[in-house]
C-alpha cells in the first residue's frame, strides 16, 4: 500500500539519498528511465496530455528536480483513489524505492550513465492514440467559435455512419479529438440505423440562460426531449467518453468485449469550450476488435441523480453539501470491473458503496478528493461477483465556498447543468456479463 506522504517519509528519503549516492551512482538509464517507461510515458510524450516529453535524457533532464518533487509529494502520476479501498489495474502509483530512485537522481546531478545500460524503448502507438486502433470511425465537424456570450457552446448531439457492416466485437475504445484544448468532453453511443436518419446535423441542446450564463431554473433538466429514445434504453446509453484525464476503455483486461451490430449508427454527445481561437474539431472513435467474439460482455452504465432543482440546490457558500445519492439495484449476478466519479467544478469526493442482500456494505472505490481535471476511471485489479439483488450505492460532497480553489462564485446557488459552472452528479460504471445475457436487463 503506498505511504501517505509526510514529515517522516522526507526523512528517511534524504538518509536513502545520501546513503544511494555513496555506493552506485544513480543514473537515467540505468534506473529512471526504466521507471519514466512504465509509469510517466503514457502522458509524457508528444501528442499526450502532459505538456513535455519524457522519452529522452534530453527532454528530461531539465526537469529532474520538478520530478522529484512531483513524486515526493505524490502529484504525479495522477491519481485519486483513496488506496484503502479496492485495487485497480490501472494505478499508477509508484513504489517507494521508485520515488526514491527519482529523488536520488535529481539529487546527485542528474547524470545520464552509460547508453548500454538504457531499456529498450517502448514502442508507443502513433497519432495521438493509447490503443492500435484496428478500426476508426470519423466523427463530426464542429466549429468552435473563437468567443461566445459567457463563453458558453451548448452541447450538441450529432449521427454518423459507423461504416461497420458486420456483427463486430470490439474490445477497447478510444476517443481521440483533433482538438484537445476546445474539447470539454464528447461521449458517444450505438444506435441502430432508422431510415429517417439525418447523418452530420448538429441538434444543440439550446437552454434558455441568465444573464451569467446559468440555465434558468425552468430549463434544467436531463436533454430527454433530444436524445432519441434508443440511446437513452438500458444501461443509460453510453458507451464511452472523452473527458479530462479519461481518453480509452479497454475490455481486454478482463476478457470482454462490447457488441456493434452491422449497420449500427454512432451518436455524438458534443461540449466544447471556446479558448479564444476559432477552430474546428473532428474526433475519431478507434477500436481494437477480437478475432473470436469473446465469452463476455462489456456493458457501461451511466447513472445520474435527479436534476430537480428542488433537491438538487447547492446552497451559496456551502463547503459540504451532500447531493441525493444514486442507488441502483443489479437484477442478475453481475461482475462489477470499472467506476468513474464525473461532476464539475465543485464536486468533492464520491464514494461508491455496495450494500449486499444478505448483510454487509462494502467500499469499492472513494475518491476523497475530486479533480475536475483528473476525471480518471477505476479498473478493478480483479472483477467482483456481485450477486442479484445488490445495491450500488454512490455518495457525493460539493464544495461551493471560497475554499475550493476551483469554484467560479461561492456567493450563488448552484443547480444542475451542463457548463462547468453548473453541476452534476453522475456515477459511471461498468460490469462484465456472459454474453448471452441482455444487457438491458441488468439493473433497475
Ligand atoms: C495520466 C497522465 C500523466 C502521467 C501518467 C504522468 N503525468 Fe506528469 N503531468 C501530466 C500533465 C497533464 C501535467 C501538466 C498539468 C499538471 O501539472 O497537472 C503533468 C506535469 C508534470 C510535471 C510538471 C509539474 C509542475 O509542477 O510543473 C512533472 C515534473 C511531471 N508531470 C512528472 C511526472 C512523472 C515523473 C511521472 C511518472 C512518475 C508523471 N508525471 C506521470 C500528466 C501525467
């Protein structure tokens, strides 16, 4: 279990330097860059996310003190989850002797070392991508203006062909926009092809606003009346998200895939946020797809509180407010494989409960302390059997004081909404099922 950070541990990490760099000197080839591999590269390499590359001692060492203090007080790698509950597939969190390495390294000069010493290096997909799509779907235009009026772009919902004419079992997904720096978040859905289908035509969820960009109290509500009835049907609809920190789900850990029937059509959840230049985004969907239809399904849920603005007011200066929470109850035994708290600038923590028919709750994931911009999922390390008839439980806290470094204005109401400044309370998760299983009939 990784050591919270402390007094102590800076302590005894000085002691360890000072000792390290006695014996053998610690170099980046030897010892860093074997760890920057596995644990920074993902994001640390042109196209990703982090703003430099971390592939050679060039790009690197210019950084080494940042590292060490990144890794020291646990900033990066990125990641939320509190580590007394669950273990994740995906975590990142380095060892102690890692940060420890770091921290020696940065400490004593930060010297290459010899090149016959370096690992090999990894071979990262190309293009922006986590995944080696064997598939690609293009997603639509849409141009971003380089202003609006309080800089709201309604979200838009958009068709297009999938192009994919056979039964296909795919087994991860990413989404990869053209222009990361306008993209608030795209999510996309399977629809099955109607013939009155309008391909590429922006339906915009126009909400009437305030004068600061609010949506009046009258208008908030979930985008029933535009979302077409069979994307909204079973597990809530969508398939995957694009969102700040959460690019690509990947069925392949636990042996599933998801189902795209030949003719399927793909739907568009688009939010952009202009950034001062004009621009125009054109996302693609990429898959990797199984040879064999695997045993196992992947199926995502989407759940929300409700949006009333009766129930869901955060008061004006509340630093604890606890929202409705979310309960779903699970009809078949399912296996539950992933989470992903999502709200906005307020959200606090979200803990996510299961409460099992005969007795007992169980903890499976509590993030304490929510990042807008780290919306991260939580791939369980093992999938858990949950039996028919267990409840989900989802809790979550909003911070509307001045407390929150994040908040816009303490000194309003915050309802439910679709820009930043509004809120949400939405539980992600998923569950892996035999195949044979309808996916619709899950949970209620
Ligand atoms: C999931 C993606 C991701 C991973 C994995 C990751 N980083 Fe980062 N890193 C970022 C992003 C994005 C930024 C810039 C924004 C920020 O500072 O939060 C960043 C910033 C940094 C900075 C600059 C911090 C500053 O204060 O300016 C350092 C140093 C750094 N990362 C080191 C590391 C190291 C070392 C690792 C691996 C042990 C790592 N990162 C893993 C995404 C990542």
């Amino acid at each position: 279990m990784p050591h919270r950070f402390s007094l102590a541990t800076i302590g005894s990490l000085s002691m360890v330097v000072a000792a390290g760099a006695a014996s053998s000197p610690v170099t980046f080839n030897k010892d860093v860059l074997p760890i920057l591999q596995e644990h920074c590269q993902s994001c640390h390499r042109p196209g990703q996310i982090a703003p430099m590359s971390f592939l050679t001692y060039e790009d690197a060492r210019p950084w080494a003190k940042a590292m060490k203090v990144v890794v020291v007080t646990k900033k990066m790698p990125p990641w939320f989850a509190d580590p007394k509950f669950g273990h994740f597939a995906n975590d990142p969190t380095l060892q102690q002797n890692d940060i420890e390495t770091i921290a020696n390294w940065a400490d004593n000069g930060a010297m290459e070392g010899d090149a016959k010493d370096a690992p090999k290096s990894v071979n990262w997909p190309r293009g922006g991508w986590e995944i080696e799509p064997d598939l690609i779907v293009k997603g639509p235009e849409t141009a971003v203006p380089a202003h609006t009026k309080n800089d709201v772009v309604e979200w838009s919902y958009v068709t297009v062909p999938s192009g994919i004419t056979e039964d296909t079992w795919v087994t991860s997904m990413q989404i990869l926009p053209s222009e990361p720096s306008v993209t608030h978040h795209i999510c996309v859905s399977f629809r099955e092809h109607t013939p009155d289908m309008k391909y590429n035509e922006h339906v915009w969820v126009d909400r009437p606003r305030d004068e600061s960009g609010s949506t009046l109290p009258s208008a908030v509500g979930f985008n029933a009346r535009i979302i077409p009835k069979s994307a909204l049907s079973g597990s809530g609809g969508m398939e995957g998200c694009y969102v700040p920190g959460r690019v690509t789900q990947d069925y392949r850990i636990y042996g599933a895939g998801k189902l795209i029937k030949a003719g399927t059509d793909i739907l568009f959840q688009l939010h952009y946020t202009p950034n001062g230049k004009a621009i125009t985004d054109r996302p693609l969907v990429g898959f990797t797809v199984a040879k064999v239809p695997p045993q196992r399904q992947y199926v995502s849920f989407t759940t929300a509180t409700p949006a009333d603005p009766k129930v869901f007011a955060i008061p004006a200066n509340d630093g604890n407010w606890e929202s409705p929470a979310v309960e779903r109850t699970f009809t078949e035994d399912v296996e539950l494989v992933w989470m992903s708290p999502h709200m906005h600038l307020c959200g606090k923590d979200m803990t996510f409960r299961l409460v099992y028919p005969d007795s007992g709750t169980e903890t499976v994931l509590s993030v304490p302390r929510y990042d807008f911009n780290w919306q991260l999922g939580y791939d369980l390390a093992k999938p858990l059997k949950v039996p028919k008839g267990t409840k989900l439980i989802v809790t979550a806290h909003f911070d509307n004081s001045i407390n929150n470094r994040f908040n816009p204005d303490p000194n309003r109401t915050v309802y439910w909404g679709d820009m930043s400044w509004e809120e949400m309370m939405v539980p992600f998760f998923a569950v892996v099922v035999d195949r044979s299983v309808d996916p619709d009939s899950l949970t209620k």
